[in-house]
C-alpha cells in the first residue's frame, strides 16, 4: 500500500484528457500536489492508503476551470458605468477613475477579492492583465491560486509608469521578486495595437522570444479598432502586428471578434491561441466571435471573463454556457460547439495557450491536482443523464461545492479555506465609499 496525500472519489469525473470521456465511481489519487492517477474506487482502495478521503456521491469532479483573460482588480469597479460603447466606457469612466485611484493596496485589494469570486466559482488559474501586477502576484499567491500575470505594457503615463521602459523595467522587477511563488507564471501583456506603438512591439517580441513568455493582448475587439488602425497605420491591426512579428504561437489574441477568413487561416497557420470572451463582447456590443469557424480551423481557443466593470461577473460557467449558445445562434447550427468542446476551452485550451498543459487542463496522471467539483443532486439538477449537458447548460458557479490548487482545498463544501471573507467584504465597502467620494 502506498501512502498519500488525499483519495477523491465521486460519482463522476470528467478528465478532459481523454477527450469526450465520462468516468463513474472513480478516484483520483493525489500526492505532493500532483495527480497520482486516475482509477476504479475498489482498486484506489486497495492501493493506497491516504491522510483525507474525501467522497463526492453526487458530484462532478473536472479541472479547474482556466480563466485566460481578466483585469482581476476591476472588481473594486464593478457596476461603476455599465450600457456605454467601449471608447466611450474606457475613456470618460474607466480610465480616469484608474488615474486618480489605481494603486498597489487597490490591485491587492482587488485581486484578492477578484480571486475568492473566481474560486468559489471553480476557477483554479486566471490569465491577468493590470497595473501594479507584482501586488496582484501577493494577492493570488495569499489566496493560493494559480495566476500568469501580465507584464503590462502601454505607451502612455498611468499610476503604474511612466513610458514603455518604465513599464517594461517594472514587470521584470516584479517577475524576479516573484520568482519563488510556485504558483504564479508570467506573460508580456502589451495593452491592445491602439494603445501600444510599433517600437514598444518590437521589445515585446524580443522580451518574449528571450524569456519564453506568452504574449497577451487585445486586438481585433471591435470595428472601430480596426478602422482606427487602418487610419493612423494603413494596416488592419493584425496585419501590423504580423510585420512588427507579434503573431505566433505564444500569441494570446484576446477577443479577436472581427477576423476575415483569411486571418482565421493566419492564426490557425502560425498557431495563435485566442481568449474568447463572449460576455463582454455582448455587453460592450462587441460583436460575436467567429468561434465555430475558429475551432473548425483547428486554432486553440479558450475562454476569459474579462474585467469585472466590462461582464460584470468572472464566472467561467457563465462564458462556457455563452460561448456555447452564441456559437450555435452564429452559425445556425446547434451541433456546433457541443458541450464537451465548450469544457476542453474553459480548461485545457486555455492551459494550452498559458504554454501550461503539462501542467494543468486535464485530470492525468502527473499534472497537478488543480480540481473542481461540481454538486449536481440539488431541485434543479435532477435528474442527471448527462453530467458534461448539466455542467454547460444547468449548472451555476453557485453549485461548485470544492476546489484544490496543487492538491491544497481552497473551497470546503463551498466555504473559502484561506480567505476571511468578511474582511474581504468590509475593505470593499471602504473602496467603494473612496471611488463615490471622488467619481
Ligand atoms: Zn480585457
């Protein structure tokens, strides 16, 4: 008999790897953090015996969900301007409330409470791009949760720096003073082509290529870009980022609404990975992403909640139910995006574009035991046929009952382990209270 850390048994388990494949009273083994393997329950019993057995009669276990786009801190912002076009919501509200209050006790803040939300909802990794990202790195690493943060990079002046150098000087910093956070990764996180010019482009790929980092950036969000682009570049926004050597495949082409066929072939050619985030496009009137064809051309798409102030949730089973539907509507197809497709996004696409699928997106032997479980015995989950329907289609982050990250619970039977949750809530408040004194 082995002895291990912890024995997961439930009804269900979705591994994702295999795909499209549904395991009944398995157990997953867990040792150091890290999944021993996948088995029988009668057989995990008789091979090992484990510190914590825990049992999961009605549930669902998948990875933990991957959120590969979001602005964590905006939480302190959520609701604070809603119903306005994207330049207009950026540059009457948004970015002038980040000007006179964005600093590090406010990213900490809101990361950390971004990060309860999004654990309580089964999301074990978060994709971020914000000011001040080594104070969202403590945020995440006090809330114990798996991030890449964003070395963010923008031509003009904020709280956070001064020019690209000083941008670009700072995230270095802020990676070196993180490096021993086992948990947390890094990705250069040039803003979007409108904000960024073509030499601050050049270091990022250089930056990139020498450090190995993912590339995460908005382009293609709405028409008005790109007609922008076209007027001050002469170029479609990809066209110039493809002659500045952006597009590749550690490209992380967040949005990507308007793309032509042909740009679909680009990224699918190069290897791009795109962050589709369908509930911010719907809300900003973005416009719909052309998913169906971009899984048709085999380009690896994950999902992103966004910001809290542009969804307003960072719900992943939110974005998994919406990706599904929209895809469906756009294509008039409703064998388009099945439910499988919808969960391999939310999970193992986006650890592939992170540059993390050996590490997580699958319940494998090997990876680290980052999971989710899903309660599916409550009114409106029953009966069960299907629990990969339920998951896209029924289910709410409210039925995630626990999580683990690195084989640690961070949620117990939907109780935070690590985070008072009412001091979180009172900081909050006291957020709001400074935003409404001084909007
Ligand atoms: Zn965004």
């Amino acid at each position: 008999m082995e002895a291990i850390d912890e024995l997961i048994s439930a009804r269900w388990i979705i591994p994702i790897e295999p795909a499209s494949v549904v395991l009944e009273h398995h157990t997953i083994a867990v040792k150091a953090g890290r999944i021993l393997g996948v088995f029988p329950e009668a057989n995990a019993q008789q091979r090992f015996t484990a510190r914590t057995q825990t049992e999961l009669p009605n549930h669902v276990v998948i990875p933990g969900l991957v959120n590969l786009h979001a602005h964590s801190a905006m939480t302190l912002m959520r609701g604070l301007a809603d119903d306005l076009p994207l330049m207009k919501w950026l540059g009457e509200h948004i970015w002038p409330a980040e000007a006179k209050h964005v600093s590090p006790e406010f990213v900490y803040d809101g990361t950390l409470l971004a990060a309860a939300e999004m654990v309580r909802g089964g999301i074990t990794c978060c994709n971020d791009m914000y000011f001040f990202p080594e104070d969202a790195g403590r945020a995440f690493a006090e809330a114990k949760m798996r991030a890449a943060l964003g070395l963010i990079v923008i031509d003009f002046p904020t709280a956070y720096a001064n020019d690209p150098a000083d941008y670009l000087h700072k995230g270095l910093a802020m990676r070196d003073a993180l490096k021993h956070e086992p948990l947390l990764s890094y990705c250069i996180a040039p803003h979007a082509p409108y904000t960024v010019g073509d030499k601050t482009f050049e270091q990022v790929v250089t930056l990139a290529d020498e450090l190995d980092l993912p590339i995460h950036l908005h382009v293609h969000e709405t028409q008005d870009e790109i007609r922008e682009g076209e007027a001050k570049y002469g170029a479609r926004p990809l066209a110039r980022l493809h002659r500045l050597g952006v597009l590749g495949p550690n490209l992380i082409a967040v949005h990507s609404v308007h793309l032509s066929p042909a740009e679909i072939e680009q990224y699918a050619a190069l290897g791009v990975s795109v962050a589709h985030c369908p509930s911010s496009n719907l809300k900003l009137a973005s416009g719909f992403a052309p998913t169906p064809a971009l899984l048709e051309a085999g380009v690896n798409t994950g999902l992103g909640t966004d910001g809290a102030a542009s969804n307003n949730r960072l719900d992943m089973f939110q974005e998994i139910r919406t990706a599904a539907l929209c895809a469906k509507a756009l294509s008039g197809r409703a064998d388009v995006l099945g439910a499988m497709t919808a969960l391999r996004m939310a999970t193992l696409h986006g650890a592939r574009a992170l540059g993390l699928e050996k590490e997580i997106g699958s319940i494998e032997a090997g990876k680290s035991a980052d999971l989710c479980a899903v309660a599916m015995d409550s009114l409106e989950l029953t009966p069960c046929y299907h629990p990969a329907s339920h998951l896209v289609y029924a289910c709410a982050r409210e039925h995630v009952s626990d999580v683990w990250v690195a084989g640690n619970r961070l949620l117990r039977n939907r109780q935070l382990t690590h985070i008072d949750q009412a001091r979180l809530k009172a900081k909050a408040v006291l957020w709001q209270t400074k935003l409404m004194a001084n909007a």
